[in-house]
C-alpha cells in the first residue's frame, strides 16, 4: 500500500482532506494531510516556494516515507512536482489534483491569466499576501452552501513569495510517473502545458465531473481514484 501526502491549493491546509483520509486508510493506505509554511496553524511562518518544497520533502524523510505518492491540488501541484524528484526512489507516483505544474524557471504567477504584473500588483496591495476568495467566489463549483462555508472559514492569506518564486526543475517533469486529475466544472481541458505532458507515456489523465474543489464536492469519489492511481502498474 501507499504512503499518501496529501497538499491541498492556495488558502488551505491538512484540514481540508479530512473527508478523503477515511477512504484512503480504510483502503490501507498511510495518508499524511499536510499545512504549508505561513497557512492554517502555521501562518507567520516566512514561506516562498521553495519553502513549500522542502516542507513536503521534510515530511517524507521525517516519517522515513516508501511507496510515496505525492498529492498537489491548485497551487500546490507546483511545489509538489518539484518535490518529487527531490524524494528519489521513495516516489511511487504524483497525482496532481486540477493544478499547476512547475515549469522551470516559472512561477505561479507567471501563468496568471490577467499577467503576472497584475497578479503581482494584488499581492502588494495586501501587505505580500494573496487573500482568500470570497464565498461568491464558488459558485459554480459542485458545491453545497456548507462547503463553501467550510472553505471560507478556513481559509488564511497565502504567503506571496511563494506565488512568484520560479520553479527549478533539474530534469523533465514528464519523466516521472504521474496522474493529471481534471476537474470538469473548471474547464473541459488541460491547460497548455499539462498536455504537453499528458504525451509521456509515464502521465495518464482521469476527469472528474465536479469544480476545483473535489476533496469537498466529491470527497469519496477522490479517495477511490487515487486509491486506483497508487495500485494501478
């Protein structure tokens, strides 16, 4: 069985899997939820991305992980990608969750679809932070009015720096064993660069029909793909 590290996108923390662990453990899997510097409980902890990557590689060597696969969703899809080599042979495969993927020498802000300018002048005019959506934000989104009152309450400002660090990838993402999970209500398709990658015959791609939240609209459905995507040769 797998060791799951589970990184939830921008805003989150390790609470935010709590309805996808059961499945996983009940299948007998480890899951280990993680909160990245400066988010949730850990908020006034200086973070770039760089930052967010060796938290995730930290927590694999802490608990002297195997058979790791690495879970990114959103934001984190960025440091986890990088994180994966990082982790050598204790990877067994990455599933990125409806997220970014690191490109070297890119950030996530590189990639924000008003320009990087824009993006970069929202993070000064909130003291470096990128504040958490509002609940309107949602809609759209498969999501229940509780859920998103879920979100939003546990929501805290996202440390900048690690939105506009570049990524630094030493060898080709497409290189590592991966599964692209696309959440439909978010868009039918892959962006650009995920199928770009989606073309290696080590990446497979699984569509879900709900928003960019799955582990709240459609936690049990989650759990059993990545159930299937660690025990799949």
């Amino acid at each position: 069985m797998a060791e799951f590290v589970l990184v939830a996108g921008a805003w989150l923390g390790s609470w935010a899997w709590d309805e996808v662990v059961p499945g996983l453990r009940a299948a007998g899997h480890g899951t280990h939820p993680l909160t990245l510097s400066g988010l949730g409980d850990r908020r006034g902890v200086p973070a770039g991305q760089q930052t967010h990557v060796q938290d995730i590689v930290e927590e694999v060597e802490r608990h002297d992980l195997r058979e790791v696969v690495l879970v990114g969703h959103s934001y984190s899809g960025i440091p986890v990608g990088q994180a994966a080599e990082r982790i050598g042979d204790r990877l067994a495969r990455i599933v990125f969750v409806d997220s970014g993927v690191p490109v070297d020498g890119e950030s996530f802000a590189s990639g924000w679809w008003q320009g990087r300018a824009v993006f970069e002048a929202t993070l000064a005019e909130n003291g470096g932070f990128w504040a958490p959506l509002p609940a309107a934000e949602y809609a759209g989104q498969g999501l229940t009015d509780e859920q998103i009152a879920r979100i939003v309450g546990g929501s805290t400002p996202h440390p900048g720096a690690s939105l506009t660090e570049p990524a630094v990838l030493p060898r080709p993402l497409g290189e590592l064993p991966a599964t692209y999970i696309k959440c439909l209500l978010d868009g039918p398709e892959p962006d650009e660069e995920v199928a770009r990658l989606l073309t290696s015959e080590r990446w497979r791609l699984v569509k879900m029909n709900t928003g960019h939240w799955p582990m709240f609209s459609q936690p049990h459905e989650l759990a059993q793909i990545l159930h299937r995507e660690a025990t799949r040769s």
